[in-house]
C-alpha cells in the first residue's frame, strides 16, 4: 500500500497537535484527548490513506521487528500448527519472523551471530533450551532481547510456556482403556520433560483404573524409533493389546514395523499417539492421535515476547486451553477376543 499524507497533514485537517496524531496512530494512552477528537483524527487518517512508517517507528523505539523462532529438525511436522501460531500472531503486529534450526545453533554460527546482532532480533522464541548447548543459551540471555522457552518446564527467569503433556498422555490412554484395554505400555521418546509428562499423565490413568502402569521404553522420537520400540515390546516377550506413542512419527514408524512383522494393527495391537499431524491421516491404517494447542502455544509466546518489550504484564507456564483432544481413527479397535469384536 502506498503512504499518502503525512502526520503533519493529519494534524493540519484535524485541528489537532502532531502529538495527538502520534498518540493515536501509536495507540499510547498518556495524551489526553477527547472520544471526539480520537474519532476526528482517526476519519482524517482513513480518508488520507494514510499507513504508518513502521521502519522509522521501530527505529525510533530502537526495535527492529523481527522476531527469531528456533526448533530442532524444523521438518518434524508436529511444528506446522506451532508455526501457524507465530506467523499469524506476528503478522497481527507487523513482526517478520527468522526461522532457524538447532542443529546449526552453536558458537561461531552465522545463524547465532544473526540472533546477537545489535538490535537485529527483538526476541526469541526457543523450544526447549535442553536443545542447544549452555554456552549458546549464555550468549542469548545475555542479550536484552527476551528469550521465551516453548515446550520445557522451566526458566532461569521464569519465561517458559508448555502444553499440558499430562493430559495429553490420560486422554490417548482413556481413549484405550475405554476401548477394553487392560495391557497397556507406553513407548518412545526420550529422558525429557515433555515424555515424562506424558508417561505421567499414561500412569495416572492406569492407576485410576486399578491396572498396572508399566515404566516407558524410552527409544527417541522419530519413525525409527517408534520401530525399535516395538521390537523392543516383543524381545521382551511380553503381549500388551495397545500402545500409547509419545509423539506421531513414532506411532508411524510402530505401524509400519508391525506391518512387516505380521502384526495386525488395530486387529492385534492397538496404537494411539500424541500430537497430530497430517500424515497421521494419510497412513494406512490412519493414526489415532492426541491434537495439542499448538497453534495456541505460538501464539502465546509471541503475545509474551510483546509484553514484555512493552513493560506489561503477562502470564507463564502451561497453554491448558484448549486441552488436547482425542482424535480416534483406524489404528484403535477393542482387543482382540473382546466381546465388542463378537
């Protein structure tokens, strides 16, 4: 959109100060002026077409208007809603956002001397700071721009946000025990927060309903993981009828190697997994999940990023609205020789 007019313009046509104009196209609060006069000067800046300087503006309140975002394996596609929260959240602000990945955040980085550039980054949105090395974290909390933690439980400062993983773990294992379900594990994932909470949140509701929760087998996050785990479950000797998977891409990669060992899924095993993704719909049989806030929890840490660049209050700790959702499909039945399959 091209700029017409200026604030002196405004000024003139309204019958006001510059100041005034500046307040209310700035939307600060300290001038006094009347409804009247707010709407006065807001009709002549419609008419003019008028479109604030936003370089001028941020180099003014010494920003730069840019936002970083840094995640590990930026292709894991649990991120897109994550993403979608962001961009649509910065974009409402005229914020343009730097996307970089954890694996190439480590000292000497072109990417990390981007983020420390003297007023190049105005804040940075990181998931989990256990995902890069405590010498970058220094580096990037000795910086003024705010860094908010995604998806960790804690902060030195306290600016950490994360979705309740617990629920998540107790509706995926509801949703099976619901089914008939007795012999249940969870699989996958690795000695972080976010899988112990979730491993939590599976032995809570085994517990309640009076059924053993067994510790999880821990094999990492990806397909070739959610693989090893369940021949890992069948090396043990052991026959649970369902799986709780920590994240979507292992449940894939425990389909497909239940596939190529003969397994049934869901007419032997049952398999529910945590976060969704649209290649959960797209695999044969399509993957039951567990839909988390994400979108929600993007937007939150750019809402936090802003308050505190503007001295506001704002709120940490768990995104728990909405709460994570159950959504059944193919790859959960009740167990085999249940009266419900009869």
């Amino acid at each position: 959109m091209t700029r017409m007019g200026t604030q002196k313009e405004i000024a003139r046509r309204a019958g006001v100060s510059v100041s005034v104009v500046s307040a209310v196209i700035n939307g600060t609060t300290h001038t006094r002026m009347s409804d009247e006069t707010r709407a006065r000067v807001e009709a002549v800046i419609e008419d003019l077409g008028y479109v604030p300087n936003d370089a001028a503006r941020a180099l003014r309140r010494q920003r730069s208007g840019t936002i970083a975002v840094v995640v590990e394996k930026i292709e894991n596609p649990i991120y897109r809603d994550m993403f979608h929260g962001i961009y649509d959240a910065a974009e409402a602000r005229g914020w343009a956002v730097v996307l970089g990945d954890a694996r190439w955040m480590r000292s000497g980085s072109h990417f990390l001397a981007r983020l420390l550039g003297q007023g190049s980054i105005d804040g940075i949105i990181l998931r989990s700071e256990g995902l890069i090395d405590d010498e970058v974290l220094a580096h990037l909390r000795a910086r003024p721009a705010p860094v908010i933690v995604v998806e960790g439980r804690h902060a030195p400062d306290g600016r950490w946000l994360a979705i309740d993983d617990a629920a998540a773990g107790r509706v995926a294992t509801r949703h099976l025990l619901d089914l008939g379900h007795l012999d249940i594990e969870f699989v996958g994932g690795e000695q972080w927060v976010p899988t112990l909470e979730r491993h939590r949140g599976y032995a809570g509701a085994m517990l309640d309903a009076g059924l053993e929760a067994r510790d999880a087998i821990l094999t990492g996050h990806g397909s070739p993981e959610g693989a090893a785990a369940l021949r890992e479950v069948i090396g043990s000797g052991r026959r649970p009828t369902a799986l709780v998977a920590n994240n979507v891409l292992a449940g894939i990669g425990i389909c497909a190697a239940a596939h190529d060992a003969g397994i049934s899924i869901p007419g032997d095993l049952s398999v529910i997994a945590i976060h969704d993704a649209d290649v959960a719909g797209d695999v044969r049989p399509a993957l039951a999940t567990v839909r988390m806030p994400m979108a929600e929890l993007g937007a939150r840490a750019v809402d936090a990023i802003a308050a505190i660049l503007e001295d506001a209050p704002t709120r940490f700790g768990l995104v728990d609205e909405p709460a994570p959702v159950l959504i059944p499909r193919a790859s959960t039945a009740p167990p085999p020789g249940s009266p419900r399959l009869r």
